[in-house]
C-alpha cells in the first residue's frame, strides 16, 4: 500500500479521524472527501475496521 505524503503527525491524525468518522457511522464517500488519506489507504482502513482482509 503506497501511503499518502503528509508531514509527520499529520498522516497519523488522519487515520484517526478515518476511524473515528466510520465508528460514528459515516460512509465511505463522506470519509474520502473529508481526508487528505488516498483511496487506496482509506478502503484498508474500513476493512480493517470491519475485519475483512
């Protein structure tokens, strides 16, 4: 998984509020446009969430 380039602290925040935002029920388009993560970072992050693989 290529990671999106944020400044340090700053990618780690991000996912924090990708899974804050998917435990208070928000979908995956509201999430995508409300992060700077890629894509590709954010489907990993709700299926992990999920407990998918």
């Amino acid at each position: 998984m290529k990671k999106t380039k944020l400044p340090k602290g700053q990618h780690e925040e991000q996912v924090e509020l990708v899974k804050n935002m998917l435990e208070s029920g928000s979908g995956i388009i509201e999430v995508m446009t409300s992060t700077s993560l890629n894509e590709e970072e954010v489907l990993k992050i709700n299926n992990d969430f999920r407990g998918e693989k």
